[in-house]
C-alpha cells in the first residue's frame, strides 16, 4: 500500500495546499486558538512560533504503539512548541520553554528521508499542528528524494478542521489525545477554549478521512486513526464520556491507547487534583468502561 500522498496526490496538488495553508500563516489561523498573527512577518501566537521551523530532536523511536514501532522504530520529528499550554507537561522543556533548533524546510525533508534510509516504518510528526505549512513543503521536496513511508500526525486533538482538510490524502495515521471531555477543565489545565467541542469535530474529520486503523500482515499501522488518552487523577479527563463518544461516535473498531503513565510535572503540583500520580484502580476503571462499550482495539483485553 502506497502512502496517501503517492496514492492520492500529485505535485501540483501537493503545491497548490502548501500555497493555501503557507497563506494562512498571514493571518493565523492554523489552529482553533486563531491567533490572527502575521506569523510571516515575526509575529507569534499562542505557540509562540514564528515560520521559522524549530525542532527539539529527531530519530527512531521505540516507545510507541507497537504497530508503528515494528522492528526498526517510528520516524519521530519532534517540533518545538504547543498550540495548548498544559500545565503538566511532561516535556514542557520543548513544549513550553520553546528548546530546540532552527532548521530550513530543505533540511526538514532531508531528515524524512535520513529516517527512511534508517529503517523507519513511518514519519512520525509529533506536535505538528503549528508548522503544517513547512511541513508540507517539506513533503514536496522529500517525495522528489524518493519518501515512500506513511506521515503520522501526532498532536494533542485541538485541530482545526479547516486544516484538517487540507490534509486529506496527504496523512496516512492521525494519532490525536483526547485530553478532556470538559471545556471548562480544558481551559484551566491546558489554556484552550471549547476544547472538548473542538476535539470532537476534529476527530470526526480524522475519521472520515482515514476510518479505523489498518495494520498489514507484517503488524505494521499504514492508514487510519490511533487516539490516544491519558487517564488523570480524580477523574479531571472525564475519561467515561471521551469512551462513550469514541463508541458511539466513531467507532468501536478505533484503536485507543489508554495510558497509565501520568506524573505530576512542570506546574502540576500547583493544583492539588493534578499532584498525585493515578491509582491503579482509576486506571482499571477506565479499562472496564471502554470494554463495557464494545472497545477492544489498543488496550488489553
């Protein structure tokens, strides 16, 4: 199976949606914060990020899902800076405290196909959603150097439709969290408006465009939509209500990765709900509710 990009996609197409969304960084609009910021001209929004493209580090990497892992790891890329403002971010150096390096699109798309040559089963884009743009560009330039791989888009589920859009056929795996099913919880922990309206759209588009997730004979992902979930203490996610709109919404067939791995960093300990790590029975609770409503793909049964 070729990648969407391949499969679906010619340059000029490919040119012609780097043009549209490198246009919205005028004014941007990137994301749902729509900063209105002349991103072009130094300007920053809410992720802090003018177009110059910042990475913090990049290699295979072997502590994802399995079915993107394989035997020679995920092309990760990861991108300095948020669009959200977690306060317990566990990597709030690169998130939040803006580390990391410069690069040209020219050298990004040189990294995509150094992770190929590496053996990497994807091109793994961990917090893409404020560089899409040079991203794309990039793409452009590595399908010329011969990128043959999938794209994974991981990010923190607070996308814009809107750009969601002028990403069909060029994603082959979204992998979004779903942090919270409350906007007023989102607000507070993750400085974001309406998140939990938004993250529902956002993934319905996912879906559409790319359905359940396919693995092939290897037990390698190659298409489809991964979400994520962190389980918080004293139930902050509202974890049951993020189950029953996956189950009733997408599809019980999603592979959901329920995570266990929440510890208290970078500003968590100034919220007494957040100051602890998880019991084991919350976590165990979670499992059980999304068994109850038919999941069974991404957790052990």
């Amino acid at each position: 199976m070729l990648p969407l990009y391949l499969e679906k996609l010619n340059p000029n197409e490919l040119q012609l949606r780097a043009d549209i969304l490198s246009r919205m960084l005028e004014d941007c609009r990137l994301c749902p914060n729509e900063c209105d910021v002349n991103r072009t001209a130094g300007e920053t929004g809410n992720c802090n990020s003018t177009d110059e493209i910042f990475i913090s580090s990049y290699g295979p990497h072997f502590g994802e899902e399995p079915e993107l892992v394989g035997l020679y790891g995920s092309g990760t890329i990861f991108f300095t800076n948020c669009n959200l403002a977690c306060v317990y971010c566990q990597n709030y150096d690169i998130s939040q405290l803006g580390v990391g390096k410069k690069i040209s699109v020219e050298e990004l798309s040189d990294i995509m196909i150094s992770l190929q040559r590496r053996g990497c089963h994807n091109i793994n884009l961990v917090t893409p959603t404020h560089f899409v743009p040079q991203i794309v560009r990039a793409l452009l330039i590595a399908i010329d150097k011969g990128l043959e791989i999938p794209l994974v888009y991981n990010c923190g589920g607070y996308e814009s439709v809107e750009t969601l859009k002028l990403l069909e056929n060029i994603i082959d795996i979204y992998m979004p969290d779903i942090k919270y099913s409350d906007n007023e919880v989102a607000l507070r922990f993750s400085g974001i408006k309406n998140y939990w309206n938004v993250v529902r759209a956002a993934i319905k588009e996912m879906h559409r465009q790319v359905g359940d997730l396919h693995i092939n004979r290897n037990g390698i992902a190659n298409r489809g939509l991964l979400v994520r979930h962190l389980v918080l203490p004293n139930d902050i996610a509202g974890s049951e209500k993020v189950i029953d709109f996956i189950a009733d919404e997408i599809s019980k067939s999603t592979y959901v990765n329920i995570m266990e791995q929440y510890h208290p960093s970078y500003k968590a300990d100034e919220f007494f709900e957040l100051s602890r790590r998880i019991r084991m029975t919350e976590y165990e609770k979670v499992l059980e509710y999304a068994k109850s409503k038919g999941l069974n793909r991404g957790f052990v049964n």
